[in-house]
C-alpha cells in the first residue's frame, strides 16, 4: 500500500485492511453495522457498530470516487425515481437513476420534491455543474452550466431515454436541461403510464 493511502488510516485503531472489509461487506452486502461488529468479534476482533458506521462514512466517499473510473460504461436507457426515506428523524426524498442493466447510475438526497431537486439531480447524473446567482429582490435565481467532465469520474453519455414516474417536476426539469444545452434535444422522457421495456 503506498504512503498516501497509509496516511488516509493514520491514527486509526486497526489495520487499513480490517477497515476496508467492514466498508466493503457494508457496501457489498444487506448487513448491519451490528451484523457486521457480531461477524468481527467471530473472527477474534472486538469493534463496536458506531466504530464501523463512522469508517463508513469517512471512507465510503473516498472509495466511490477511486473506484469510478473503473467501472464499466453504463448504457443509454435510464430509469430514475424517487422515494421518501427518513434520516435522524427528518424525511428526506432519495432520487435514483439506474439504467436498463440495473446498473446505478446516481442518487441524490433532497429535502424537496421539485423541479429545481430533479434538475439538481440530473446535473449530477450528468456530472454538469450548477451554479447559483446571488439572491436578488426576486428571489435566488439558478443558472445551469453545460456539462463538465469532473476528473475523477468515469463519463456518463447522454442518455438516450429516460424513464420516469408519474411526478409532474420531472418534464419541466427536462425542457429546462434541454434549453440549457445540459441534455441533448433528442433525449426521449417517458412517463410510467408508457414505459414497456427499457
């Protein structure tokens, strides 16, 4: 391991390959933290679940971003929804596109459920960048840049249809991208009412 990835473990309590297993069987697997600390202490190792949810969430980000560029290319048929999930007792709406593999693409958390969450959204999945004008008497206005490859990301090409559900932001927040030269203007939107097979 070189000296850069052993500095990202300095001062932890236990080797960086113990800390990497607990990540990747979290990450990999349907297990608990807990599952995960009764499967240590099985193994000769006492470490307790809020140990391995804190590794989780300093490293977890870290690994998606190295291993990105390695992944293989997702296709051009997205399906992207939403659901509700609560967080530390606050709801929150986790938007999601996979594309017809199964393969994710995206997800995003948003305390709102709108036009200007799914463009947020997009964005991201596109890997643009958005960036906010200062807020005026008229309220904050949003400007959307065209896509921006981000370094450490492997590409996403512009998808070819994107399936959705029934949620009225979605249409608006796609003429949007499409007027900010964000998405293609062939990109197809289909709704669920009309979804057959991706």
């Amino acid at each position: 391991m070189s000296s850069q990835n052993q500095n990202l473990f300095k001062w932890r309590h236990f080797q960086s390959d113990i800390i990497l297993l607990c990540i990747r069987w979290y990450l990999r697997y349907s297990l608990s933290y807990r599952d995960l600390e009764e499967m240590m202490q099985e193994r000769g190792l006492s470490v307790d679940h809020t140990t391995i949810y804190r590794w989780v969430q300093v490293y977890a980000p870290e690994l998606g971003k190295r291993c990105r560029p390695h992944l293989k290319t997702c296709n051009d048929s997205w399906k992207v929804d939403e659901t509700s999930i609560k967080i530390k007792k606050v709801w929150f709406y986790l938007y999601r596109a996979v594309d017809s593999a199964g393969n994710t693409l995206e997800f995003l958390l948003s305390p709102t459920r709108d036009a200007e969450a799914a463009q947020r959204f997009f964005c991201k999945a596109m890997q643009c960048s958005t960036s906010s004008a200062s807020q005026t008497s008229g309220g904050e206005e949003h400007t959307i840049a065209p896509f921006k490859q981000d370094r450490h990301q492997a590409p996403h090409s512009a998808p070819r249809v994107i399936n959705v559900d029934k949620n009225a932001a979605y249409p608006k927040a796609i003429a949007d991208l499409k007027a900010a030269g964000v998405l293609p203007a062939h990109v197809e939107l289909t709704t669920a009412s009309n979804i057959s097979t991706i």
